[in-house]
C-alpha cells in the first residue's frame, strides 16, 4: 500500500447508524388489511381473495393485486383497505368492477379526488379511491360494498429493480411498521384471506440469473425455463399441496438454499413481506444498459440508462474506534432487551486494537464512559453489566444523541457510530432540515438500512444523499446476512465520489436524479431522461477515487423508435416525482414545486402524496370533464407487456462495441471483506427497522 494511500485511509472516517424501527413480532406490528374502527363500531368486512403477480424486467417491477372484499352483514358498508408503501412505489392502476365491467381510475390532485368520492358517496353511487399517506401506507377505499355481497378491485404499482453487488431483491410489503400512534390508536386491520391467497413473480433478466431464494417462504415453488426467465409461485390453503406443480418441462428447484421441499403458505394472512433474491452468475462483465420508450420518430422519447462499473475499487483494512448510541426512550421498553444482546455480541467481537464508547439517550443524552477505551474483556462487560442496569423511559430526543455520538471523533483513526432507535423523534430538535446540517457540518457520509414498512425514509434517505451514502432496505422477511455482506463491502473498499453523467452528441434533458454524487462497490448508477433525435451519443462517466480523477466513456445509438417499454415514462416521472418531494421535505412548502408535483402525477397518472387516484362510472367521468388518460396509458402498458412475454428476453447492453468498463462486475463471491461489528449488530439484533452509515473523510 502507498504512503498516500495508508495517510488518506488514516483520515478516513466511517460512521454507522441503525435505527430500529419496529421489533420483530412486536404487539405494535400491524399488517396490510381491511380497516375496521377498533372501538367496534362498524362490523368488519372479510378478504375473500387476494392475488398478486408481479413481473421484474429491464430493470423494474410491476405489481398487480387483485382483491374481492366480501361483507357478509345485512348493511351496505366501506372498505378502507391499507397497505405500507412500497420502497419506491408508485401506484400506476386502480381498476373497480362496476356492474361486472372494470373501470380504470384517473389521477386527481389529492383534495378534488377526495370531494369526487365523497359526492358520489353521498348520492349513493359506487366509486373507489386510492390514496398515499405520505410515505406510510396506501389506503384504497370503496362504496358500497352491498349487504351478503362482494366487490373486485385491481390495484397495480411500478418500481425500479436494480441490483447490488450481483444480487437483485423484490420485497412484496405486508408489515406496516407501527409508528404511526394516532393510526395505530383508531385502526384495526383484518389481515386474513377467507378464500384464495397467491403470489406469482415472473423473471425475465437480460443478465444470466443462477439461483433465486426466498428467505421467509421456503415452502414456495421456484421454477426456471433458462438462466434469464424464472417463475416464483406461493398459494394458499386449499390451492395446491407438497409436489403438485405444473408439468411445463421447466426445472423444478426449491426456494431454499438447501434445495428443500415446498407446499402450501400455512395460513393466509397478509401479516409478513414476502422477499426474493436473485443471484446473477458470477464473472458477468461490467456494463451499461439502455431501455428507451419513443412511439414515433418524431415524439419525445424517454430512457433509463444502467451503469454497472467493474469490481476496481480498492479495499481498505485498519482498526476502528466504534461509538454505540442507544435510543433508552419509554417507547422502546419492548425492544431494549433485544437491542443489548445485539450490541453485547457486537462489544465483544471487537478486536483488541478496536477502542469503543457507548452514548445513551431519551429525553437527554449522556455517555457511559467519557472517552474511547480499549476493547478489553473487563471494559466491554462493565459496559454491558451498566446497559443491561437501565430501564428504559421518558420522550426521545433523537438530535442530542445523534449530536452527542458524532462529538469528539478522531481524524486520525476510522471509527464507527452506530445510532439506534425507533425514530420517534419529539422531545428537543425534530425538523429534518436542523439533522442534516448536522450531518452536513461533520463531513459524514451515510449508508442506510432501513429496516422495516412505514419508516420514515424521507428522513433516514435524506441525511443519506446529504452525506453522499447510500441507503440499503431491510424486511423482516430479509436475508440480513446478505444485506449486511453487501452494505460492508462498501464501507470496507474505496468508493467513487463526485460522480457526473455527460450525454453528448444529441438533445438529452430532465435527467433525474440530477447529481449521483456518490457509487460504491456494486451500485449501480440508474439515470432517467428525455431524448428527441436518435443517434449515437457519447456517455462519459467522471468521478474521483482517493482523491484521482478518474474518466469512463463509451459511444452507442439511441433508437428512433423504440414502444416495447411504455412504462419508462412513469418511471421517469416518479423519479423526478421524487426529487420535488424531498426537496419539500427538505425546505417546507413552495407552491410552485408542489404544483409540479401534482402536473407531472396528473399527466403520468400516478399516486403521491399530493394526488390521488379516483373511480366513478364512465358517464361520471364525462359529466365531470376527467380526462380518461390513465385509462390509455393502462392500455398501451398492458399490451406492450403481453407482447414482450411472448418474445424472448430482450438484451439491453449497448456498450458492447465500446465498453465503458474494462473487467467484471462486483459480486459476493470474490470476498467482499471482513464482516465488522457493525455488521454483527444487523445480523444479531432482531429489529425490525434500521438505519446503517459511515464517515469518511470527503475528497475533493
């Protein structure tokens, strides 16, 4: 290792958080269901069916649901169904079966979609409206269900699907978090399915797929074709036992990394995520991919443009100084014994040069030890025999921890913070501008678990880009090992920092998101935009690596005509979507952003925050002058998926005759490291929701 080098990593800084969220199995954990007042007021409709499918190709998901809701009481009733947000998902389709016929939804800024519903309620006509409250949950309601009868509804959202270090991950949200109190307080849900459960993801991957798993659900039936189409299945009661599979010739594997056997979900309730893996195979060669949208040569066209880098960055090895900031509030009274024996087995995994120091907080924050000590066996049980004296109390003041744990850090040497709470931050500081100058005042750049459905992302994903980090989700239902292996292999190696995407040679704008800043070992880098002439184009790639400016380009067409993914435009969209919406999150209302907001929802017909998704009969429609645009779009989208399942996986690499990269890209199996404590927090620790980062040392 050079002098420069061993000088640079000595003032190298890492700072990991992890905030906890929701305890697995706690009382507080709710799942996706039907609402019901918990005082018992309205008797409580039933889930007859729920069906999902999901189809992930050329970089994003599609998930369709479709429900009947049963009322089996004398009375016309509501139907108030929720469900956590997914991780960037965007609610694209809201269809209700309307005298036996669908009717597609249109998007609405959120107060006129809402007053639409409630007349068409009032006048005792059927509607459906589909809502986002803020980044917590979508709450689809109905009217009427009829008395002894049933309704059907359709509800289908987008989201991008990259990969990380060779390993794709879909997450088919069913835990709501639990924190959010006042819901929590009126609401119940009914999570069980009466009738039919199943869960139905096809895969189609340009890149070779050689293994996919399912942490939670060992029983599912995995089925593959060839190494880019795969097939998951889940049913439930009653729909297929142990060994009945299709006889479609295609090789029967177990969803288990040990190849066991698979049968029925043994109950129906919407109660855990179900997660799935996919394991590209290993030595694939770096790349960049391009899926485009342009319906005619003379229309604006739209694109995601995938960079995958090659495995080059270096990886850095030294002895850390770590700081432990423990969230001791009344409310985590349920989760303080899990999160001392997770930090117990992390204390005494240090290693002896390590040196370590443990901050507790509730409604103020003080320090156990007042400065670092070595990680010796009579200092790490001292510190666990006071951890294990304290009885958690009071509010949270989640900024003076926060604060008080990035104080007095040495520059001299790496070192880790680890911050961990249930982010219910209301005693002291609360405005999420006032953390990220914190943040931003010391130089940290963040990596992100966020662990757990309904977690405040807009913070936790807001001090991360602040930082220049980036964010890893964590399910209940996860594979923590593999999180954590994939999220160390960025703290443990050398990572690109000032990122800047140039496209020249034709007319490119609205490219989202607008600066990258920061790519670490196995992320991609996915861009959206906007292009007019086709032609080839120069992409060039510029960063800096330990403080070295380093250049990638490469030269490809863009097509003139390009219709088998019309979904690129609402990805798009949502990305740009995104960043108005943390950007008010970041500096409170500004009219003209949360007008842009609700145009580009409107004209994409999507859900946010700001806009909602209304059915009415047709004739309501026109009588009231909506637009059926999403009603198109849904069409366009539909047959361009049953067009592309017919045909074989398309190859989007376009860098082939000029690569961009020289080499293969990251993947676990070449070593991605030692795992620190950090990492033996994640794995040890049964907590529902968390956030990890790391300091470094910013180049230039």
């Amino acid at each position: 290792m050079s002098t420069h080098f061993a000088n640079a990593l000595r003032k190298t800084v890492l700072i990991a958080l992890v905030a906890a969220l929701a305890v697995l199995g706690s009382a507080q954990a709710q799942a996706a269901g039907l609402l019901s007042p918990s005082d018992g007021r309205l008797p409580a409709l039933e889930i007859r069916d729920h069906e999902v499918s999901v189809v992930i190709e050329d970089g994003y998901a599609v998930t369709t649901i479709d429900q009947v809701f049963e009322n089996p009481h004398d009375r016309e009733l509501e139907a108030i169904y929720s469900f956590p947000v997914p991780e960037k998902g965007a609610v694209s389709e809201f269809t209700y079966w309307i005298d036996g016929q669908p009717v597609t939804g249109e998007v609405l800024p959120k107060p006129e979609a809402r007053q639409v519903y409630e007349d068409q309620k009032a006048a005792g006509e059927t509607a459906g409206l589909a809502e986002q409250d803020s980044h917590k949950t979508f709450d689809i309601s109905v009217w009427p269900v009829p008395a002894r009868g049933e309704v059907r509804i359709r509800l289908a959202y987008i989201q991008p699907a990259p990969v990380d270090t060779g390993i794709g991950r879909y997450v088919y949200p069913l835990e709501e978090g639990g924190v959010d109190e006042e819901r929590l307080a009126f609401w119940t849900a009914g999570e069980t399915v009466t009738g039919r459960f199943a869960f139905d993801l096809t895969l189609r991957s340009a890149h070779p797929v050689e293994a996919i798993r399912l942490p939670a659900h060992p029983q599912a039936l995995v089925t593959r074709t060839d190494d880019h189409n795969w097939r998951v299945r889940i049913d439930g009661p009653g729909n297929a036992g142990p060994g009945q599979v299709e006889e479609s010739g295609v090789i029967k594997t177990a969803a288990s990394a040990a190849g066991d056997g698979f049968g029925p979900m043994e109950a129906a309730r919407l109660d855990q995520d179900i997660v799935i893996y996919w394991r590209h195979a290993q030595g694939l060669p770096a790349s960049v991919d391009l899926v485009a949208y342009k319906p005619a040569p003379d229309k604006r066209g739209s694109f995601m443009l995938v960079l995958t880098p090659a495995d080059d960055l270096k990886p850095i090895t030294e002895g850390s100084d770590w700081v432990f900031v423990l969230d001791k509030s009344g409310s985590m009274s349920g989760k303080w014994h899990s999160l001392i024996e997770g930090v117990t087995r992390g204390l005494e995994k240090l290693r002896p040069e390590d040196r370590f120091r443990v901050v507790v907080f509730d409604r103020a924050a003080h320090e156990l030890s007042p400065a670092m000590q070595p990680a010796t066996a009579a200092n790490v049980r001292r510190t666990i025999d006071a951890l294990r004296g304290i009885q958690p109390d009071n509010g949270t003041n989640l900024y003076a921890g926060l604060d008080l744990g990035l104080k007095g850090l040495d520059a001299d040497r790496t070192a880790a913070v680890l911050l961990v709470t249930d982010g219910v931050a209301n005693v002291g500081e609360t405005r999420q501008r006032a953390f990220l100058e914190r943040v931003g005042r010391q130089d940290v750049r963040l990596f992100t678990f966020i662990m757990g459905n309904s977690a405040n992302r807009p913070l936790l994903e807001a001090m991360t880009r602040e930082s220049g980090g980036t964010a890893i989700a964590i399910s209940n239902s996860d594979d923590v090992v593999g999180a954590v292996l994939t999220a160390t292999s960025k703290v443990t190696h050398e990572a690109m920092h000032g990122v800047h995407l140039e496209i020249d040679g034709l007319r490119v704008a609205d490219l989202t998101p607008g600066t990258p800043s920061s790519l670490y070992r196995g992320q991609q880098l996915v861009v959206f935009g906007h292009y007019w002439q086709a032609g080839p184009a120069e992409v060039t790639l510029k960063a800096r690596i330990s403080g070295q400016p380093v250049v990638y380009r490469t030269r490809f067409d863009f097509p003139e005509v390009a219709t088998a993914n019309p979904e690129v435009e609402r990805l798009w969209a949502y990305a740009a979507i995104e960043e108005h919406l943390q950007e008010l999150e970041d500096f409170g209302a500004d009219a003209d952003l949360e007008q842009a907001v609700v145009d580009l929802a409107v004209e994409h017909g999507l859900v946010t925050p700001l806009t909602s998704m209304v059915v009415v009969r047709d004739e309501v429609f026109a009588q009231l002058g909506i637009e059926r645009r999403n009603r198109d779009r849904v069409a366009v989208e539909a047959e361009a998926a049953e067009k592309r399942a017919t045909q074989p996986v398309a190859q989007r690499r376009v860098d082939q005759a000029q690569p961009m990269f020289q080499g293969t890209r990251p993947s676990h199996g070449g070593g991605a490291g030692a795992i620190g404590p950090a990492a033996l927090l994640l794995m040890l620790v049964p907590l529902g929701a968390g956030l990890a980062a790391t300091r470094r040392r910013r180049t230039p």
